[in-house]
C-alpha cells in the first residue's frame, strides 16, 4: 500500500525540526551541560596541593557549608544583590516608563532606546575602571565637593568601598531592567490607561493598579537577570572593592586561583543551588515563553 | 496634542541624568586618555597629548595588546557567525512544537542564568580531565557561545512570534519548494534582524570576560589582556586602551545600526509597489 510507505507529515516536521536544533543541541550540551555534570562530579574529589584525583568524599561541602567565611560571604553577597536590585528596578521602571509613556513618536523611543542599550554592548572592564577618576581621592567627586564647600576634606569611602561596588553594578546592570519593562509596557494597550482617566483615576492609581501589574512580567525578567549577574559576579567586587569585599564569585575564584579545583567545585554547586532556588522562585510569577 | 504635563519634565530629567550616569564615566576615561605625558589618572589635565596612545604602540609598555586584538577580533567573527546560524536553525525549529522543545528550551534560558564563572569552571575541567589543551579558539569559543546563543535565540523567538506566516503561504501557493521559501522569502524578511543578532554575537563574544577567563589558555583574549593591566599599570595608557576599544566598539555598532537602517529603508521601497502596477 502507498499510504503506509509515506511518512507522516507531522512526524517529518518533528524530524526537521530536530535536524534544525541538534547542533545547537550539541553545543549547549558539550559547554554547559556537561561542564555542570563535570562540576558536580568533581566536587566530590579530592584534592592534595598540585593535583586533584576521583574519590567520594563530602568534605569539599563540609568545609565550605561550615565554614563562618561561606556564610558571612553569602550575607555580603545578598546585600550587594537587594542593593542593586532596588536601585535597578527603581531607575529601570522609571527609565521605561518615561520611553514608553512619555515619549510619543515611535523614533525617538527608538533612539532614546538605543541610547539607553549601547553601553551594554561595551567593555564592562572599561566601565568600571571609568569611575576610578570620578570617585578617586582626588576624584572628580571629592574635589567638586570640597569646591561647593560640601565637605573639608575627600571622603574616602567612594572608591574601592561597597559603596564603589553597588554603584557599578547598577551602572552595569540597569539596562537589564529597563529593556525587558520597557518590552512589556509597549505592548500595554493605552486604551486601558484612558479607560482608568475615565473612570477617574488618579494618575498614582493608574500607575499602581494599571501600569505596575501589567508591567510585572518585565520586571519579574529584569530582576532574574540582574540576581543571577551579581550572585555570579567576582570581577567587579574585586575591582571596585580594591579586594577588600568578599562575594561569592570571589570565594570560587580564589579557589581557582590556588588550584583547589574540587572546593571550587563545591562552593559552585552551592552557589548555583542558590541562584536556581532564587529564580525559581521569581519564574513562578512569569510564564518567559509567553513574553518573547 | 495635549500639553506636557509636568511629570514629563520631572521624568525626562531623571532620563538625562541616567544618560549621563552611563556615559558620563566614559566620555571621562576619554578626555584622560589624552593626559601629557607627565598627567595621572586623575584631573588635573596636566598638558594635552596623544602620549599615551601612543606609548600603546610599544610592545614592553603594555604587553601583546594588538595580538590580543586580533584574537577578540577573530574569535568575535566566529562567534558572531555560529550564533547568527544557529539562532535562525533554533528559531525556525521552535516555531512548532517538537518532543524535547521545552526541554532545550529551558536548557537555553540556563544558559543565560548560571553564573559564567561556572561555565568558564566546568569547561576548565573538562579540558582537564581529558588532557586536552584549552585555547581561545576551541574551549573560549564555545563558552562564549553558552552566553551570545542564548540572546540570539530570544530575539529569534520573538521574530518568529510576529512572523505573518501568510508570507509562506502565499510562496507555497506559487509553487515554491521549503528550501525556496526560506531562502527567497522568509530570510529577506527577517534580515534586518539577523543584523542585531550579529550585532549581539560580536560584541557580546569582544567583550566577554568571566566565561573566557579559564577556557582561553596562554594567549589572552583583549578584555583578559585589559583586566591583566587594571592591576598592574597606573599610568593614562590604561585609559587609553579604554578609549580605543570603546571607540571601535562604537564604530561596530555604528556600522551594524547603519546596515539595518538601510536595509529596513530598501524593504520599504521595494515593498510599496505591490499592486501600483494595476491600476
């Protein structure tokens, strides 16, 4: 018979559609599944000064989960993250409502939105050196307010400080939270918010009943991008804290650094068991694949 | 039009000065960079001159910085070019569902949220653990991919949500084979597109740090070359170097802009004249 011999249609769109995403099937797998699997692996190794060997042993996690350092670091860690987090959201919301709401034609959002992305296709390293002249002793800050009488002599707490930290974060990370809130609140159909002046809201009302919930969602993205960038960060700590301040990151790169592959392994895990936990947590409020 | 009201000004204020606290730093390192030779990090300006850039040009200053510029540059075009390939390949596999789509789906979204230390840890290991060598082009290649893949595919995604499939239908309708409508009709519609996911594979992939850190071996990649140079050079060259690559990386973005600009320009006209033959 013919028709047996014909393959079904939907299965040989289920087959180009396989043909069409093994390659990037591959390279997700070879370069983050399996380095993860490799993670979790070695951190049941063990480890002497110059080489690291199979075992199964717990003591990587002991050491770290026991540790007063972990905890304290974990305590920093969170700080630094509810810091710019709040700073983030504020200015991101802030940023993309104006586009959205206050600019009226369609090109100058556009551009007003480029503005606000090309930064982030630049150097983060850059970017963060660029505040050494601005927040150093001698910095561009302390001398304008010695100018303005402000202050006596140059604060020292502006460059390599948690302040120094926080502050280029959110210079890092609040065009993560602008893009996707800005995205959402586009397609927020103005005719609601007329329909709220109608009825006689007030324009706070409009903003938290109409405005803020349906900008949920691109809040909910912003805020996963900008958890994950910084409970992974340890360059920008370490630069803008001048070393001095502990993450996270930094415990594992440290780790790294003396080559006790198997701790660093352990303290990812952990870490990553946070990160997962966090946005799991945030992704019960956002359904990503309806938001593209 | 109504008149502005005065949250306009208010909230058009705090626009400006968030325009300036992005830039603001920067637009500083550039006017530094052109220190005299006897200037320091901060202002004063003490003197004008190019002598920092110019001390660029000597190999004991700063080290490989040109050999490193042309690794980020190379591994850059490569990157770009896998991730524009496969984001389109992805983009159009996702636009029906198959077994294990969400899977990779969510597999792809990991990949934007676990930590890039870890991917740059695990793949480390990997290398390690097989003997292998790590290097720029193979290990650091497929690291970087881990973070540009990710933006390339939810760009295509949202393409492919605003898709008007009529497009293919109309195509399928003149008789044209899979291949064809994809090629002659789908691709052209969405080129301007594929611009910005070039756009986002190469500048992501010069700029990347954390993931190439352990995956790139003995030959640096330029920001791995910069971030070696933040501990240990003192002197406006430092700054320097941050305005060249933040000027090229302008100069990229800029050339990619104008590409979508004009291509969007061309779609237009050429997509006007349906029909004005008729009457």
């Amino acid at each position: 018979m013919k028709t047996t011999k014909k393959i079904d249609p939907s299965k040989r769109a289920e087959r180009v559609s396989w043909m069409l995403v093994t390659p990037l099937a591959c390279v997700l797998g070879f370069f983050l599944l399996l380095p993860i699997l490799t993670i979790v692996t070695v951190s049941f190794w063990n480890f002497n000064e110059w080489s690291f060997f199979p075992d199964f042993i717990l003591d990587n996690y002991a050491y770290h989960l026991t540790s007063a350092v972990t905890w304290a670091t974990y305590l920093k860690t969170l700080k630094f993250m509810v810091l710019t987090w709040c700073f983030c959201a504020v200015i991101g919301f802030t940023v993309a409502y104006f586009l959205a709401f206050h600019v009226r034609s369609l090109p100058v959002q556009i551009a007003l939105f480029l503005v606000c992305t090309i930064p982030f296709w630049t150097s983060n390293i850059i970017r963060m050196i660029s505040w050494i002249p601005f927040l150093g002793r001698n910095g561009i800050a302390n001398s304008s307010l010695i100018g303005l009488g402000v202050i006596d002599e140059p604060l020292e707490w502006l460059l390599y400080s948690d302040f120094a930290v926080v502050l280029a974060f959110v210079h890092l990370y609040a065009l993560f939270m602008v893009v996707p809130i800005f995205n959402t609140m586009m397609r927020i159909d103005k005719s609601l918010i007329e329909a709220a002046r109608d009825a006689g809201a007030s324009g706070l009302q409009i903003l938290t009943n109409v405005i803020i919930p349906l900008a949920k969602p691109g809040i909910m993205i912003g805020s996963i991008f900008v958890v994950t960038l910084v409970m992974g960060d340890f360059i920008t700590v370490r630069h803008m804290s001048g070393g001095q301040s502990a993450s996270v990151g930094r415990i594992i790169s440290n780790e790294i650094a003396l080559l006790q592959y198997p701790a660093a392994a352990a303290s990812s895990v952990v870490l990553l068991c946070t990160v997962l936990l966090m946005i799991g947590v945030m992704m019960r409020f956002v359904d990503i694949r309806k938001e593209l | 039009m109504e008149p502005r009201s005065r949250s306009f000004y208010v909230l058009a204020g705090f626009f400006a000065l968030f325009v300036i606290f992005l830039y603001g730093p920067v637009i500083t390192i550039g006017i530094l960079s052109f220190q005299g030779p006897r200037g320091g990090l901060t202002f004063p300006m003490n003197g004008v001159s190019v002598h920092w850039f110019h001390d660029l040009f000597e190999q004991q200053a700063v080290g490989d910085i040109w050999g490193s510029f042309r690794r980020s540059f190379a591994l850059g075009l490569m990157v770009m070019s896998v991730t524009v390939v496969l984001s389109v390949m992805g983009g159009m596999a996702f636009r029906r569902k198959f077994r294990g789509s969400s899977v990779l789906f969510y597999l792809i979204i990991a990949s934007l949220i676990v930590p890039s230390i870890l991917v740059s840890l695990g793949v480390g290991l990997i290398f390690n653990i097989l003997d292998l060598e790590v290097h720029w082009a193979t290990s650091g290649f497929g690291s970087q991919l881990t973070w540009t893949l990710p933006f390339g595919l939810l760009i295509m995604f949202a393409v492919f949500n605003r898709f008007d499939k009529s497009y293919e239908e109309a195509a399928r309708d003149l008789g044209a084979s899979p291949w064809q409508t994809v090629r002659h009709v789908v691709l052209p519609i969405i080129a301007p597109m594929l611009i910005g996911v070039a756009l986002f594979g190469f500048t992501l992939s010069y700029d990347e740090f954390a993931r190439t850190l352990l995956t790139a071996g003995s030959y640096n990649t330029l920001p791995l070359e910069i971030f070696g140079m933040t501990t240990n050079v003192t002197s406006p060259v430092l700054y320097a170097l941050g305005t060249l690559t933040t000027v090229f990386s302008f100069f990229i973005i800029g050339t990619f802009l104008t590409i979508v600009v004009v291509m969007r320009k061309r779609q237009a006209r050429s997509s006007s004249d349906a029909g004005s033959g008729l009457v």
